[in-house]
C-alpha cells in the first residue's frame, strides 16, 4: 500500500470523508468476502451437511446470496457517489490553493514560467489526483484489512497455507514501493513532455494570427509534432515499467493463489487440515486474492496521481519573494481617496529580475509629491516599466525602500498598499466574459450606472451601447474582438471606476490614433485631479502637463524636470521627443 504524504496533506480538511469512502469500499469487499463463504456453505450443503450456522436448505443461502449482491449493488452507487464528491472537495480546495499561491506568487513567477506549464499543473496535473482518492486508497485500504483478517481465519485451519497467503499478499503490497522509484523518474520524465507539449499547443493557438501573418504554420506544426513525439516516447518508456511491474504484481497474485489453494490441498491430505474445512479455505483464498486484482488495477491509475503531487507540491513550495495574496477577511478596494496620504517616495532603489541578468534600475531616487503626476521617459529597456512594477508591488526591491505615504512597500503592507492603487498596463488585459464584466474588475460591487459613468469617462461608452448587446456583449478571448485603443480605453474605464488615490498608466494611450488621444486626454486629466499619478509615456501629449519629467537611461535616473525646464536645458529630452516638438508644443507625430 503506497501512502504518498503530499496527497495525504491535499486531503487535510477532508479526511472524514476519505474515512467513509473507505468504510464503505471495506463493506463492499466484506459483502464479496461473505458470497464465497455462502458458496462455500452450499458446496458442503451438496456434500451433506444438514446444518450450518443457521442455515438449513440450499434455498436459504442463496436467498443470503441474492440480498448480498443486491445489497452490494446499492453500497457500490453509494460508494461511487461518496468517494467522487470527496475527489471533487479536495480538487477544488487544492485548486484554490494553487491559485491563492499564484496570486501570491505574482508576476515575478509567471513572468518566468510558461504558461501552459502553470495551466497543466493547476488542470490536468490535480486531475490526476482524482483516481487516487477515488479507487486506489479505498481499494488498498480494503484488500490490506480484508487480507488480514482472512489470513487469521485461514491460519485457523492451517498455518502453511496462511503463511503462503501473507507472503504473496505482502509482495502485492511491497512491489509498488519497490518498483516506484523507477516510475517515478519516467512518471516525471511523462509529466515534464506533457507540459511542453501543453505550452506549445498553447502557444500555437494564442499566436495564431502571427504564424498566418508569416506563414509559419508548417513550421509549427514540426514543433508541435516534434514535442508530440516526446510525449509518446516518455508514456511508452513509462508503460514499459508499468508493464514489467504488472508482471511482477500478477506473478504473486497468480502464483500466491494457486499455490495457496495447491498447499491447502495436500496439508489436508497429510492430515494436517480436517477435510470439512478445506472447502471453506479454498474458497476463502479466492476471497482473499480477488480483491488484490483490483488493487493491481487501481495501482496503476493511483500512481500518475503520486507522480503529479510532485508536480503540485513544488508549485505549492515556491518561496514567496514578497506576498501579493489578499486576506481574506480584508476588503478588497477602499472606495475613499482620502485615506491615503502622504508623498510616494523611492529611497536608493537597486533592482534585478534575476541576478544573473543584471541591474536593470540602479541607485534611483525620487519622489512624486501627494496629488501631483510624475512622468517617466526614456528609451525602451531603460527602468520606466520596472519602476511601475515595483511601485504596484510586483517585485521586492534588491535594496532601498519605496514608501507609500506612512508605509514601506513591505511583504505587511503590500496589500494595503495595493489597495491605494489602479493600474493600465501597456499590455491590457481583457478576460472571457461580457463588456461589463471586464470593467467590474476594477470595482466588483459597483453598480450598473457607476460602470456606464465610468465607461463615459474613459470615453467607451457610446462605442459600448452600437454594440448588439451593449454592455453585456460577449468579450473574445483576450479581448481580440475588439480592437487594441477599445481594449485599452474598457482598461481605463476600470480605472475610473475603481477611483483609486494612486494611478498609475504605463503607455496607457499607446493603442489610441490621434483623435482618440485627443479626447481621451481630456479623461486623463479629468482621472488624475486630486490623484497622486506615474505615468510613463512616449507621446509629449501625454506627458507635458506632468508637474515633474524624468528621464530615465539604462536603469538610471538621468535628469528631471518640468516639460518646460527640460525644453530649455535638456539634449537628451529634446532627442526622446524628437519631432513632436514644435516651438515647446505637442502636435500629432
């Protein structure tokens, strides 16, 4: 019997019902054990016996039959019914956990794994859990209690034949664990080409329009075949074992059985064993070993689970750099601005993603004064997105401090902070679900004319309404139904609604032609009065109102100002902004 500790850990919480899933697949191997011994009975009924136990006619055993099995019928739809939902419990709570640590974990831990690979694990990877709970630890736990106590009975009438018995039902037993550390190396191997495999496929579907764009399919396709072909070999290497160790499980349970059954046979004949009780001990040997067909079977089903807990349990172990996990006995938005105070302030901030990649911010210092909007600019890969990161709460800092107002962006106060802020990424993300649904992100509970006001203010709302469904029209995956400025403008509409006192809008107008821009400015400005902003932008319409400019270069704070100050002083922003100046105006590049 393999007891896996991580699967048992899946389980705490649940254990109640695992108990009773395994009372009743313990009754359900009783109630077999018993038909033998009924058959038994009839047997030596035929053979002359006028009594036994309190039975009298062979009618009356059977009758005992037929309300076993009808019985037993039941017990099995029960069993069946108990031992899903207790599945079902345990994947859906170890489901949430793994998500909980995701959300803990953050982008510093998504941003590195594949997405496919996190997918498999949280999907396919806890799915394998489910023959585990459902056949195999009931199975084993009811063939290992019904082995020992017919083993007792059967050392009643003979101790050979009972010594026989424990030993091939011990090798059934011992043989998974021997042969284990083997499977577990190609179960590992299996389940690796299985998330590579995965992530491919993913891949493949999300990037579609760009391999059509290049014409790339084909290409991709030999990919795909390629880690396909992986997969094959690695669930045929695992099958191999799985093979050698079902003829090692048979051999003791083939071998167990019919040598059991040869020996009783001769021990009875040398005198060792009354004659009477040889029917009984045959019988009751077949009783013994039918069950271990079965747990050979649920063995081979229970054992992906144990190799995929290897999977889930490492996710589950990743240290946690800095927490971005919501309690949940916190709210989840404060709906007043006034509740933050206070100056935003990075102290000698240094920062890498990994440090064999090297510095990407380096010694920065800066503040952004309470209610007033600090622009970055620099070119790409200088610091502008990683400070806003930081800022958010996405990453630790290597050294320095951030505060936000009377608070250190620590692991304590990342999510109170957190709270204090709403974000629109270069890189928006819309999610499966309705317009509306996408917007209540920023505000779960806000009501429908609150997000109506808040898709005006980000100037969506009457493209929203000439929708066929208006607000609740139906979102693609990822949004791509809708153009790049749409999904990007539904992005700010969460913003709005959400009316954090710190924003912050990375290349928040990047996907927006000029018109757009144009009005879309008059929002932004409207969206940052009274709020504390960063926003890091390319275009000078943008960011010229800023009350400070900074210009960023690899990972540096260079110079900074106010648009007009850096107009006059500065090479480096006169060279960024290039033609979008014009006598110390914006005008459309």
């Amino acid at each position: 019997m393999f007891i896996n500790r991580h699967l048992i850990s899946f389980a705490s919480g649940h254990g109640h019902r695992i108990i009773s899933t395994c009372v009743l697949q313990l009754i359900l191997t009783a109630f077999a054990t018993l038909v033998s011994l009924c058959i038994a009975i009839v047997v030596r009924i035929i053979q002359g016996e006028t009594q036994i136990l309190f039975f009298h006619h062979i009618w009356q055993v059977l009758l005992a039959i037929a309300i076993l099995i009808g019985v037993k019928f039941i017990l099995a739809k029960i069993k069946t019914i108990a031992s899903e939902k207790c599945s079902l419990e345990i994947k859906e709570s170890l489901r949430k956990e793994l998500l909980q640590k995701l959300f803990a974990l953050g982008p510093s831990y998504t941003g590195k794994e594949r997405t496919g690979n996190t997918a498999s694990t949280i999907s396919t990877k806890v799915e394998y859990l489910n023959e585990y709970y459902t056949v195999y630890l009931p199975t084993a736990a009811a063939s290992l209690i019904n082995s020992i106590v017919l083993i007792m009975v059967l050392g009643r009438f003979n101790a050979v034949t009972a010594l026989i018995c424990a030993i091939a039902c011990a090798g059934i037993y011992v043989c998974p664990m021997l042969f284990y550390f083997l499977m577990r190396k190609r179960g590992e191997e299996e389940m690796r080409a299985h998330s590579e495999y995965y992530s491919d496929c993913l891949d493949s579907i999300q990037g579609i329009s760009t391999l059509k764009a290049f014409n790339a399919n084909g290409r991709q396709r030999e990919i795909i075949h390629e880690k396909g072909e992986k997969l094959r070999q690695a669930v045929m290497g695992q099958l191999r074992i799985t093979m050698l160790e079902n003829v090692v499980l048979q051999f003791f349970a083939g071998l167990g059985s019919a040598f059991s059954i040869a020996v009783a046979a001769y021990e009875c004949t040398i005198g060792n064993m009354e004659s009477a009780n040889l029917v009984y001990a045959l019988f009751l040997i077949g009783a013994c070993f039918a069950p271990m067909a079965s747990l050979i079977n649920a063995w081979h089903f229970g054992y992906r689970g144990v190799v995929a807990s290897y999977s889930i349990i490492e996710l589950l172990e990743e240290p946690v750099k800095i927490s971005l996990s919501p309690n949940a006995n916190r709210s989840t938005v404060r709906s007043l601005a006034a509740k933050f105070h206070g100056d935003i302030v990075f102290n000698d901030v240094s920062f890498s993603y990994e440090p064999e990649e090297g510095t990407v911010l380096e010694h920065v210092s800066f503040t952004i004064p309470f209610q007033t909007t600090t622009a970055l600019v620099g070119v790409s890969g200088s610091g502008k997105s990683t400070i806003a990161h930081l800022l958010a709460g996405f990453y630790p800092v290597n050294k320095g401090t951030i505060t936000v107002g009377d608070q250190d962006l620590t692991e304590e106060t990342v999510f109170s902070i957190q709270d204090d802020i709403a974000a629109v990424w270069q890189d928006c993300r819309l999610f499966y679900g309705t317009v509306e649904e996408n917007i209540l992100i920023g505000k779960p509970a806000a009501s429908h004319e609150e997000v109506e006001q808040a898709a005006k203010d980000a100037s969506i709302h009457d493209f929203i309404v000439s929708l066929p469904d208006g607000y609740q029209t139906l979102i693609g995956e990822r949004g791509m139904r809708f153009s790049g400025g749409e999904r990007q403008r539904i992005a700010l509409a969460r913003v709005f609604l959400r009316n954090s006192p710190i924003v912050i809008l990375d290349e928040a107008t990047s996907s927006l032609d000029r018109h757009n821009e144009i009005e879309i400015q008059h929002s932004l400005h409207k969206l940052s009065s009274g709020k504390t902003c960063l926003v890091i932008a390319h275009r000078l319409a943008t960011i010229q109102a800023a009350d400070q400019i900074i210009i960023m270069d690899k990972g540096k704070i260079i110079e900074k100002g106010t648009h007009e100050q850096l107009l006059r002083s500065s090479e480096n922003y006169r060279i960024l902004m290039g033609s979008q100046i014009t006598g110390g105006t914006a005008y459309e590049a």
